[in-house]
C-alpha cells in the first residue's frame, strides 16, 4: 500500500491528565507515516511539558503554541503547519484504536479523493456513560455502518469529530476551519456534506471518545444548543430549501418558534402545524398554528420538523413515508 503522508491535528487545552495516553495511542498506530501537529491553546497546566517530552523523543511530534485563542484559531495554525497528503483530527483527550490511522488511510488511497473517511466509535467514562450519550453513540455508528451519514445532518453532528479523514485537496476545497463558526464540528460536517464528499462506510469501532463533567463540548459557551439551530436553519436554507415548495414549520416549542420568527425575519413564507390541540388555532408572530394532518391537503411540500420526542418523530417518520415524502428533499428532522 502507498504510505500517504497523515496529517492530524490536535488542539489541546488543560487536558494534562489525559495528554500521555492520547499521544501513545498515535505512537502505537500500526500505520506510522504521520505528523501529529499538536497545538497548546494556551493551557495553563502541564500539558506543553507533557507533549515536549514526547516530541524530544519521537521527530513525527510537532508541537506549538496557539498563536490566537480558541479551538478554531488552533485547529486552523495546526493544519497550517501541516505537510500530509491525508488530513485527520484528533482530541487531546481520546484514544485511538492501533488499526485506526490504517483503517481509514487504506479506505482513502482506495477509494481516491472525493470521499470521507469515518468510523465507529466508543463512548467511555470513570463514572460511566450517560444514557444520551450511548444513545448518540448507537445512533451515529449505525449511520457510519452504512455510510448515510447525511441523511440525517440535521438532526445532530453525523460526522464524529474526532474520527475521520480525507484528502488534502478535500480539506482545501470545503475551506474546512476557516469561518469562525462554533460548533465547528457540526459546521464542519456541513461543510463535508456541501462539498458532496462520500461517506466510506466502516463497521469497526476506530476510536474511543472520552467523556468526562469538564469536558470542553460539556462547558464551553460555544456549544450550547442555543448555536445549533442557527447553524442548521443557514444551512438548510443555503443547501436544501426549495423554494417552489411549500415550507411547513412542525412543532410550536422554543426550537419551532426560533425558526419561525427567523424565517419570517427572512421573509420567508411557510406554513406552522402542531399536534397540540391547545396551540392549534392560535396566532404566533402573526401565524396561525393549524393541525398536521393539513399537510395532506398540500401538494409538493417541504417540512421542517422540531418536534423532540423520540416517539413523536417515529411517528411523524412513518406518517410521511405514507405519504411518500423523502428524507432531507422533502422533510428534515432538527432535533
């Protein structure tokens, strides 16, 4: 096999304690043609002696300081001062699996430019995994098995942050990091998706994805909900939205009535449906709420779906595959 050269990128922040297994587990890679570009985002623990130590003894270990601030200003210096023809990421705080960096470099030179590498991963944690997050971790592995990741980008991140790999001309093309946009995980994947990248699909746990209270994705602003469905409402509207459609708004929670008010801020005419009896009928920002079951009596409609309960959604899933509505053309799941 032709060893192309693997670029990962890791930003790290106050992660000493996990900083030793992360790195030993790129060292351990069975596949060993790689630079790990490893970027202290000005930590003030003892994460940058931590890393020195491993690059003073391993030349494939090149570590920097993060000359701006934040996750995003280091993940863009890292892959600056990256040379690999294949690019991947990595947290500071996870495990890679030892077939991991060849699993998905083999899958590339296979498959050429023009396709994603992912793979399953694990969820662990001292104190164990939460129930959401092993429900996360199911769910996305299984679109990952059949590499129809996409299909539901708009329900949460389809792509795991921390597992997957492309080509360097792929990298460039999505101008991956360069917007200044949290999440930029999630952003990222749209990114992916709107550079119509394919989804290899992999049936092998790759990585092991640590979960823990303090844990940045736990904390940080930047990642509350409240920045998720800005993020899908933009870029369902840039890639997805047809206009000659008729838009339905389904659900009237806080998550239905942010979409509606931005939409209407937008100018965007679309239709709000419930299946509240106490909401239908009532007028929100000028809108009447009608029942769910007016979406028959339309034809070439496009939904939005904010309803959250899982019972719900399977549901609504089944009542629009009755209807022989499409997944993504003609309804998105965002939550």
């Amino acid at each position: 096999m032709q060893k192309l050269l693997v670029s990962i990128l890791i930003p790290f922040k106050n992660t000493a304690e996990f900083l030793g297994d992360c790195i030993q587990s790129v060292i351990n890679q069975t596949y060993t043609n790689w630079e790990l570009i490893i970027i202290d985002d000005n930590s003030t623990d003892a994460g940058f002696s931590i890393v020195e130590n491993f690059a003073k003894k391993d030349s494939r270990v090149k570590l920097f300081k993060n000359p701006g601030n934040g996750i995003i200003e280091a993940l863009q210096f890292a892959f600056s001062q990256s040379e690999g023809d294949l690019i991947s990421r990595m947290d500071s705080d996870d495990i890679m699996r030892p077939n991991k960096l060849e699993i998905m470099a083999s899958s590339l030179i296979q498959c050429g430019k023009g396709n994603l590498a992912v793979g399953l991963v694990h969820y662990f944690a001292e104190e164990g995994i939460k129930a959401g997050y092993k429900s996360y971790e199911i769910w996305l592995n299984a679109l990952t098995e059949k590499g129809t990741n996409y299909s539901e980008i708009y329900k949460e991140c389809v792509i795991p942050s921390p597992c997957w790999m492309l080509h360097r001309d792929d990298f460039i093309a999505c101008d991956a990091f360069n917007p200044n946009r949290y999440p930029e995980d999630y952003d990222l994947a749209f990114r992916f998706y709107k550079h119509g990248l394919t989804c290899i699909p992999c049936n092998l746990v790759l990585h092991d994805w640590r979960d823990y209270s303090h844990r940045t994705s736990r904390t940080d602003e930047h990642y509350a909900a409240n920045h998720f469905i800005p993020l899908k409402l933009d870029y369902f509207l840039e890639l997805d939205y047809n206009p000659e459609k008729t838009l339905f708004v389904w659900g009237a929670g806080n998550k239905g009535k942010f979409i509606a008010k931005t939409l209407i801020e937008k100018q965007i005419d679309f239709e709000w449906i419930c299946d509240n009896p106490k909401k239908i009928g009532k007028d929100i920002y000028g809108k009447i709420l009608r029942p769910f079951k007016d979406l028959e009596t339309i034809k070439n409609t496009q939904s939005i779906i904010t309803v959250a309960n899982k019972e719900a959604q399977l549901e609504i899933r089944s009542y629009l595959n009755a209807l022989k509505l499409k997944s993504v053309v003609d309804y998105v799941f965002f939550c």
